[in-house]
C-alpha cells in the first residue's frame, strides 16, 4: 500500500491513522519533494511526482492519494496502470476534471490569488489563508494563530512555490480503459461550522462526482470529517479493507 499525501503536509503526517492497516499490509508513506525528510531535489510538480512514485510501487500496489496527492495518484494510475493493484483518491484536488463548475472555478481563483501573494506572507499566514480559502475558518474550525513546527514550515514552504494541481490534465479516457479497480473517498464536512455550504466541500464534491461517473469508481463519504476524512482512522480503514475484499480477483487454481 503505497499512499501520497497532499499539500502543507508530509507522509507519515497525512496517513497516521491508517498505521493499523501495516498489521496485513506493507505500508510506504513517502515524502514528496520538499516535504517532509525528503532529501529529493527540485520544485514540487505533480509531473515530478508520479516518476518518484511509481517507483515504489513494485510489482503491484494498492495506491491512495490524499488532495494534491491523489492528482499524483490519477497521473500514476494512468501511466503504469500494470503496477497498480487498486487506485483510492481522496478528496482529490483534480480540479481540471471539473472547472466549469462554479465552486471549483471559484476555488482555483482564490487560491491562484494566495499563491501570487505567498511571497510576502509567512508560512502560518500562509497556511490560515489556505484554509480559509477551502472554508475552515479562523477561531472556529481552525486556531486564529499558527506556531508551526519546522517540519510543518517545510510543507508550508513547499506549497507555496508548488505547481498548482488545476494545471494537471488528468487522462480520464485512458484511466476508464484500466482493469483496476477505482475508489473515491470524500468527507461530509459536517465537522466545520460551514458545514455542507463551505467552499471546498462544494469544490471537492464537484470533482468526486466527475471522476466517479467517468471512472466508474466506487463512492464513500466519510460522516463527521472534511477534507481530512482519512483522519477518520477505522471508518476510512473499514471502507479501504472492505473495497480491496470485495474487489480481489479469484486466484485460478488447475
């Protein structure tokens, strides 16, 4: 089970509660480049990304992508489809599936926006701005002030410069000629104050419902989580465990 993580984020941060998983499985929670320990050189570019991952996938792997990590996930699948066993998105910021819609086309311009001024912002400022931008809001759903830990800088630092994940062009046609099996995972957002209305839920919900049709993935919303709804830890994991269950081939015997 291989797993990339999104934006302001890093491995072993993004997936944490999905630790049980490593009692059946072998579980790689890598770093992106310029996340977390990852001494790997160069921007963070989704283009970049894939290459990295797709090189610890093995033989076959079951891939999770979180947000901008599943954007990474999709390019992986669709390239190397050999290598992957099933392929679960969550959240997925691959909003070039969805652009015409009004949430999304409003999101990617409010975050283009921060990212024109993330020079002049520190990485807390930054990353309060982010989130406002998805819906959470200050002294609600989120503290009022920041004090970041250096790990959690670095990520700040990386999304700031980071390749926006609109720009990926995400190959549905090729994806929907795959033969392995497809999950698509959101969160109901009913933890934040701005519940179902908030901005990134109506986003993210845009992009779930495209890549569920055009896929013809399966879909689960994750009660009492936003975008975070991995967090969740057992209902995640059930829903993970019961969609590999339910679509393992039948070993041929004779």
């Amino acid at each position: 089970m291989v797993c990339v993580h999104g934006s302001l984020s890093w491995g072993t941060f993004a997936f944490r509660a999905q630790r049980p998983l490593a009692n059946a499985h072998a579980l790689a929670l890598p770093d992106r480049r310029g996340y977390g320990a990852s001494t790997a050189s160069g921007p963070s570019d989704f283009a970049i990304d894939t290459g990295d991952i797709a090189a610890l996938l093995g033989e076959r792997a079951h891939l999770v992508g979180h947000s901008y990590g599943a954007v990474v996930a999709l390019l992986v699948a669709a390239r190397w489809p050999e290598a992957v066993r099933t392929l679960t998105i969550v959240e997925p910021a691959a909003f070039a599936v969805a652009r015409s819609d009004e949430a999304v086309a409003e999101l990617i311009a409010n975050l283009a926006d921060l990212y024109a001024t993330a020079a002049s912002l520190t990485e807390a400022e930054f990353m309060l701005r982010f989130l406002e931008g998805f819906g959470y809001r200050r002294g609600v759903d989120m503290p009022a002030r920041l004090k970041l830990t250096p790990i959690a800088i670095r990520a700040a630092r990386t999304t700031m410069t980071e390749r926006p994940p609109w720009e990926a062009e995400i190959p549905l046609d090729a994806l929907a000629s795959t033969d392995h099996p497809r999950l698509v995972v959101s969160g109901r957002w009913d933890n934040l104050a701005a519940g179902e209305q908030a901005l990134g839920r109506r986003a993210f919900a845009a992009v779930c419902d495209t890549l569920t049709h055009a896929l013809d993935a399966r879909r689960v919303i994750i009660d009492g989580w936003a975008h975070g709804c991995q967090n969740s830890g057992k209902p995640f994991n059930d829903a993970l465990r019961s969609f590999w269950e339910t679509t393992r081939k039948p070993v041929r015997r004779g």
